[in-house]
C-alpha cells in the first residue's frame, strides 16, 4: 500500500527504503507507462515514461535525493519555491488557465 502511494504521487517527489535501501526499483514503473506530457487543468505539466530532463548546460536536471526520473511535475505558474519543478505554489496563488 505504501509502495502505490509513492508510485501514485503525481509530482514523483515521494521515495521509499526497504531495510534502509531506497526501493526505486519498486517504486518506479520500470517502462510500464508510456512516455507523456499532460498539463493538468489550473496546475503542472505531468510528465511520465522516464522523459528525460535535461538543463541547459546539458546534464541532468539536478533532483532531490529519492526524486523520481520516470515522473515528475513541471512548475506552469512560475512561482515555484523548486524550479523547474512543481512545489504546489499554484494552489497559493490561485493559478487558473486561461479561458480560450
């Protein structure tokens, strides 16, 4: 139950250890998903699938230890306290899409 919590956090910011080793291999979807991007109503970009981040130096974007590589969210309203990140700041500030 708690390996599908962590596996169901939209953001990929959740981890988990077994015996003190972090279990990501349980936790990650091991190429079960298909890569995508959503954008999510009022909210993040949610990319799943593994999608690589690369910065513009061209390494990895560095993450928190634990952080998912195969999902995570990306910041749309331009308030994250974690850029490129989403850290739910979209909430605070009552960030909506436009209307069409």
């Amino acid at each position: 139950m708690i390996i599908r919590a962590v596996r169901d956090c939209p953001s990929g910011a959740l981890s988990c250890a077994v015996d003190g080793v972090e279990a990501r291999g349980q936790v990650n979807f091991a190429g079960e998903r298909e890569r995508s991007v959503e954008v999510s109503r009022d909210g993040p970009y949610r990319v799943t699938g593994g999608i690589p981040l690369v910065a513009g130096s061209g390494d990895d974007e560095p993450r928190n230890d634990g952080a998912s590589r195969e999902h995570y969210a990306l910041c749309r309203c331009g308030q994250s306290q974690n850029k490129p990140f989403c850290s739910g700041m979209h909430w605070y500030v009552d960030f909506t899409d436009p209307v069409p």
